[in-house]
C-alpha cells in the first residue's frame, strides 16, 4: 500500500456554460480553486488527489479523485495532522 499524504491546492480551472447565452453571462476569468484532499501520486504532469481515503485493508480506497495538472497548480501545501 501507498502512503497518502494531506495536501491543500489552489489552482485554476477553465469556465464555460450550457446552452445559448449573453456576453454578461460570459466567463471573462480562470475559475480559481481550492482543494484538500491526499495526494495520491504526483509526476511531472499532475497531481492526483483524492477527498476520501478509506482505510486499508479495501478493495478500493480512494473516493472522489481529481486529476490536476501541474501548469494550473499556484499553490500547494502538505498540511499536518
């Protein structure tokens, strides 16, 4: 088993919509998010998180994953429990 670690990232995320719309309904600006959650893996291209770790021994111990990508990664922290 791998060991996760509790991180907190903040990174931007692209904006569109749904459907027809107006100019004022228009994204004009990178969405810019936070997530915590445990690093699963990180590479020269991403981190991967995820929100629920459920404690081995399981079949399938990681819920909610996110994929992130490093390019839109501005800030990251390990955080301490």
């Amino acid at each position: 088993m791998k060991q996760v670690k509790p991180i907190y990232v903040e990174w931007v995320d692209s904006a569109g919509t749904s459907g027809w719309s107006n100019k004022e309904e228009l994204h004009t600006h990178a969405l810019k998010c936070r997530s915590v959650g445990w690093l699963i893996e990180e590479n020269d291209e991403c981190l991967i998180i995820c929100l629920n770790h459920a404690i081995p021994p399981v079949n399938r111990e990681y819920g909610e994953v996110v994929t992130i990508p490093k390019v839109a990664v501005t800030k990251k922290k390990f955080l301490k429990l």
